[in-house]
C-alpha cells in the first residue's frame, strides 16, 4: 500500500483493480466529501469486489493541500490546490493504468475528474484506444470561470476536459483539449444552469436527461450511451452519487429531486458491466456527513459491483 503517486502493485492481472482515495472536498461548495473514501471502505468496497474474484489492492490516500475555504478568485474557488488535487490524482491514476491495472478513484469532490480523465485520455493516446466517457450525474459539469455562479470547481470538469478552463486544468493530459464532446455521454441529467444549459447545446455535448429516461426507459438510453463500441475502446464511468435520487442516496451536497430510481440504477450498470469494457471509474461526491447509517455508501458499493459483473442470475 502506498500513500503517494508510486505504483501500488507490480500486479499486470487483466482484473487487477486499484482503489486510490482522494479525500478532499477543495472542488466543492460545501464540507464532508473527503470523508467519502474511508465511508466506501467502511462499506466493504475492496471485499465486495475481491468477492467477484477480482485482484483488488487499495493504494490508500493521497496527500494533498488543505481546503482554506476561500472565496472565488478570478472565478475560481481554490484553484492552486485543485491543481495540485488534480495533478496527484492524473499521475497515481496514469501510473496504474500503465501496469495494467483497472484504477477506482474514490472521492473527494467530481472535480476530481480532471484529473483522472486527463491521465485515461493520456494513457488512451498512447496505447491508441478510442475513450468513451459515461459520465453519471445531476449536473452536466460544463460551466466556466465567466458561467459558474458560484466558483466552485466542481462544476466546472467536463467544461474543461473540452478545453475551456484554466491552463493549467486544461493542459494536464498533454494536449488540448483531452477529450472532445462527443466522448461523453452524460445520463441522469436534471439540474443545469441557465448559461451552462446554452453552452452545452452549443458544444453538442450528449445528454441523456431525466425527461429522455422517462420517456423512452433507461434500457434503450444505455443502449444509445454504449452504441458504436468495440474491443479498442476504453470505457470510464465518472459516478456521481447526487446521479441517483436523494429518497436512496441522500449522502449528498447537491441533491436534486426525480434521479434514477434504484432498479434503473442497477440496470445502468448491469448494462455497462454487460459490454466487459470498463476500464476505470470515479466515484465521487459521497459525503458521509450527511447520511444515514452510511446506507449511501451501502448503496454505491453495490452498484460498483453490478458494474463488475454481479446479476440475480447467470446470463449468456
């Protein structure tokens, strides 16, 4: 086990996962999300998952700055320490994908996100996979600097893995922009700020909003989240848990009514796990101070297993 940037096993095993903790809320606009790592831990993630017969090896914690909760500057909340967050998280991420490791980010706030897919489209480029990001959220996570109203860089990752963000942000993958739009599927979508709501019309960026799930079922939205796939493709998951509906997941800073119910969430995710191309994961935005017995994070770890591989029955 290892508490900095330092490969946490030598393991190549095809289902080699590393757990890597990111406890920091800096992205966030309110308290607890860095108690969401060791919350995942007191709900038995790494048995679960080695319970699926996988190789799981926890890196534990990375070390970064502290969170001055400070105002926006230039319209950012504590940008230099989400640098540096995000910067830890690229190159730990970055290294277990090179030793053939399937790498869980455990968060801390979806900042985090840049990150860690900064390192997968970087290690993408390298090994010329094709990236699919399923992004499972409340929040498209497209505003600016000029857009946010509040600062917080939470909602700010997609917006900049596209390109549009700070420098330093959006130059952590090696080139610019790390992703385009048309990687990313966005599901579950329910809040969305008014300039934010333009921006990302404009970007075509594609969302799979509550309205499109109730009208046409989350089987035929993951079937259009996940078409156009093959074995080259390196499938992310970035797992928002404000993604599912506050009345099961309430473990959340920025809740947001009519989400996914649980047996669309565990269809979502059977559907994923169904294609056997997960490469890596976040799961981000658990704040274990607002819960209830720890039954959010309960629940998220057994939705992390649906992504690899649990069902009711054995299917061809």
């Amino acid at each position: 086990m290892t508490t900095s940037n330092e490969s946490c096993s030598n393991n190549t095993h095809s289902k080699a996962i590393s757990l890597i903790g990111a406890p920091t809320d800096i992205g966030a606009g309110m308290r607890g999300v860095s108690m969401g790592p060791e919350a995942l831990r007191v709900a038995g993630i790494a048995a679960a998952l080695m319970g699926h017969g996988l190789d799981v090896k926890d890196c534990r914690n990375l070390q970064g700055p502290a969170n001055p909760w400070q105002p926006p500057v230039n319209g950012y909340r504590h940008l230099p320490e989400a640098i540096e967050w995000n910067q830890l998280v690229h190159d730990a991420v970055y290294d277990e994908l090179n030793i053939g490791r399937l790498p869980i980010l455990m968060g801390g706030d979806h900042s985090l996100a840049l990150g860690s897919i900064s390192a997968i489209a970087r290690y993408c480029r390298k090994v010329n996979k094709t990236l699919r990001v399923i992004w499972l959220d409340a929040h498209t996570d497209f505003n600016t600097a000029a857009m946010t109203p509040s600062g917080n860089i939470h909602g700010m990752p997609v917006a900049s893995l596209c390109g549009y963000g700070a420098p330093a942000l959006i130059e952590m993958s090696g080139q610019v922009p790390a992703i385009l739009p048309e990687v990313v599927r966005q599901i579950g979508i329910r809040s969305v700020d008014a300039e934010e709501k333009r921006f990302v019309h404009e970007q075509g960026l594609q969302v799979y909003d509550m309205r499109y799930i109730d009208e046409n079922g989350m089987k035929h939205t993951m079937e259009q989240a996940l078409v156009g796939m093959d074995a080259n493709t390196h499938l992310h998951v970035s797992f928002d848990v404000d993604f599912l509906d506050p009345s099961i997941a309430p473990a959340v800073g920025t809740t947001v009514m009519g989400g996914p119910t649980y047996r669309e969430a565990q269809l979502c995710m059977e559907m994923i796990a169904d294609t056997g191309l997960i490469a890596s994961l976040d799961i981000m935005e658990l704040n274990p101070a607002l819960d209830e017995q720890n039954r959010t994070a309960v629940i998220a770890v057994d939705l992390v297993e649906s992504l690899f591989g649990k069902s009711t029955l054995m299917r061809d």
